[in-house]
C-alpha cells in the first residue's frame, strides 16, 4: 500500500495552519541585502553559521 493512500494525523500543514497568522511561511523582508555567494564561501570555510557581526561584513549598504 503506498503511503499516500493512509491518512495520517498531525500533518505539518495541520500544525502551520492552527499557528500561522496569514499565508506566509516566512517573515516579511528586513531591507537589508548581502553578498550571498562571498556569504556562504565564508561559512562554508568556518564549517559554521556566522554572527550577525560577521555577516555585517558583506552587507551591501
């Protein structure tokens, strides 16, 4: 039997749905703007996310 023919309970959407305040999965945008590619290099070399301090560096301002 596939899975997709069982019903199941406490679907992710379920959930998103009880909590969600509009349409939206994410929160609106900030304004600010980075230098993605030169971003992810650098936590690609630490091995680690960055600080707020350390992505500031390659903010576009």
């Amino acid at each position: 039997m596939l899975t997709m023919n069982k019903k199941r309970t406490g679907l992710l959407f379920e959930d998103i749905a009880d909590y969600a305040k509009d349409g939206r999965l994410t929160e609106p945008s900030d304004g600010k703007r980075y230098e993605w590619r030169k971003l992810i290099d650098a936590v690609k070399a630490l091995g680690r996310p960055l600080t707020e301090e350390e992505a500031e560096q390659y903010r576009i301002k």
